[in-house]
C-alpha cells in the first residue's frame, strides 16, 4: 500500500534497488509459509524477564485465541494474495510470528485501505497492519489535506521504515526524474497515501497551469494496470512495493524506478485509543521476534533489508 498516510518529514535516501528487487522478486514463486520456529508454550519471556507478551494482551482477547488484523490485502510484497490464494506477505508473516510469541492466531481480513481505521473504531478489527504509515496527523485524527480534526486517531506501533518512489513504464520515462518533473503529466496512485497527497502537494507547486492530472484507485494493483496500458504516465507508491512490481511485471519488462526514494517513515500497526494493553502487548511481541532474530528473516525473506528496524517503537512517526 503505497506509504500509508501523511509524511511530514522529508528524508531522501538513494534506492539500494538491486539487491532488494533481486531478492523480493523471487519470493513470488516461493512458498509463503512462516518462517519462523514453533514456541512449545505459545509465548516467550520479555526482556525483563518478569513477564511474557502474552500476559499483557487484554482477557477478551486472550479468551477469543483471534486477533482480528484489518488489512488491504493487494500490496504485493507486503501483503496479497498468492497464486493459491492464500494471503502471504511481509505483513502476514510477520503477523503469524507475533501470534506465536502472543499466543494468539493473527486473522488477515481484507479491506480497502481507507476504511481500515473508520474500522478499528467500529470495532470490526482489533489492529489494522497494511503498510500504514505512523505520522502525527493519523495519531491525533488529522485530515491531512484540511488540517481538520476528524476522528480521535489511533495509536501505532512502528516496525518498519519505507520511502516512496516514483515509477514509469520501462524505457519512457519522459524525462521525470523528480516531482516537479511530473507537471503538466498524469499519475496513477493508490487513494489516500502518502504518494497521492505528495501528488496534490506538488501540482500546487506547478507553474504557468501545468497541473499533475492526478488519477487514483483503490489498489495499488489498479494504479499499476493504468500505467501498463499507457493510461497514466507515471506511478508512485512505497519502495518495496515499487521495486517489487519492477521486478515481477512483465517479467521485468513493464516498469522501471526513476529518481530518489522521498518521504522516508515508519510503517506502524495501528490500534485504537485507549486499547493500551493491545498496544504494549504487540510492541513486546515485535521486540521479541527482533531480539529472537526472526524478525529478520522474514525480512531478508521478502528482500527488504534495507526497512529493517532494531526496535519497535510506539507512535514514533513525525
């Protein structure tokens, strides 16, 4: 899902593609098993040493065995759907190794991805895990276009990091290179990211009425068959989902990055105000499975190395 959210905070970084699109791009044909080791007691001993995980999930939870996971599941390698149907992912495996250490099955349903959060407080989902990104504006339940209060936000527990890039079909890229070069051009996003508020932002910017025509989707999945079929000049979403689709579509033949990760921020689990013991449980879990270095293997699995983070953190976006 293209950087899920708002970034405020630029940071650029240089794409370190080829070693992760290599590595990313052969895990289509792989199985999408869990990657990571069966715990016998379902939970493992926090740092402290005085409680595990799994004793701070709320009783309700622990009573149902489910965590409910809101997910946009058509955002290949973080989440999708395999050939055989099944949901496999960076997200998914990374869910079936916290549900290990927590005792619990971490149950994908897919949703669009701008319903997720209106579906963490209608209680439909108890966390939603779709490459969201953790900024300030979805903690406090900001609208990030009319800066207007529109919710009462959602906590996050952060355990990734992910840039956008920019995309065209290969060998024509008209030149664009950079943001502004996408003036007077068209681009297909997915709806309500970071790379379709980026895309409004900048057509702001534009001189002399060269506008960005913006056209966006639901899917990210969409906004690439626009591309493929010469309906949009260019397309922007997170980097590994980026690299990815270079890689697997067409064979390699369709798509091509252009120009320099932006907008580099933390992925986060979200989960409702006021679910705090959710919200520490989860972030006890992912300290685990880092500690216990299965967190790394999932994301050596997917090729994403570069994302990897060495601690979990709650509501660490800007």
């Amino acid at each position: 899902m293209t950087a899920r959210s708002t970034r405020r905070t630029a940071a650029t970084t240089r794409i370190a593609a080829v070693g992760a699109i290599a590595v990313a791009g052969t895990m289509l044909l792989t199985a999408c098993g869990d990657q990571t080791k069966n715990n016998d007691s379902g939970s493992t001993k926090a740092s402290t040493g005085t409680a595990s995980p799994a004793d701070l999930l709320p009783a309700d939870i622990k009573s149902k065995g489910v965590i409910r996971v809101g997910s946009d599941i058509a955002y290949p390698p973080v989440e999708f759907k395999d050939k055989s149907g099944k949901t496999a992912g960076i997200d998914p495996d990374l869910g079936a190794a916290l549900g290990k250490v927590l005792g619990v099955e971490f149950k994908f349903e897919n949703g669009t991805f701008d319903t997720l959060v209106t579906g963490l407080r209608a209680k439909r989902y108890d966390i939603a895990m779709s490459a969201m990104t953790d900024s300030k504006e979805r903690q406090e339940g900001i609208d990030p276009e009319t800066k207007k209060k529109v919710g009462e936000g959602v906590d996050f527990v952060d355990y990734f990091t992910a840039g956008v890039s920019i995309y065209t079909k290969k060998g024509d890229d008209q030149g664009i290179k950079t943001w502004a070069d996408l003036c007077g051009k068209k681009i297909a996003v997915q709806r309500n990211t970071v790379s379709h508020d980026l895309a409004k932002d900048e057509s702001k910017k534009c001189a002399g009425g060269k506008k960005i025509a913006i056209e966006a989707y639901d899917t990210d999945l969409e906004a690439q068959t626009r591309i493929r079929s010469g309906g949009a000049d260019a397309g922007s979403s997170d980097f590994p989902v980026t690299a990815y689709a270079v890689k697997i579509s067409g064979g390699g033949k369709d798509f091509q990055i252009v120009g320099d990760q932006v907008e580099a921020a933390p992925y986060g689990i979200a989960i409702a105000k006021g679910n705090d013991k959710l919200t520490q449980a989860i972030k006890a879990a992912m300290d685990e499975i880092i500690k216990s270095g299965e967190y790394d293997k999932i994301i050596a699995k997917w090729g994403v190395e570069a994302g990897a983070v060495t601690e979990a953190k709650v509501n660490g976006g800007s």
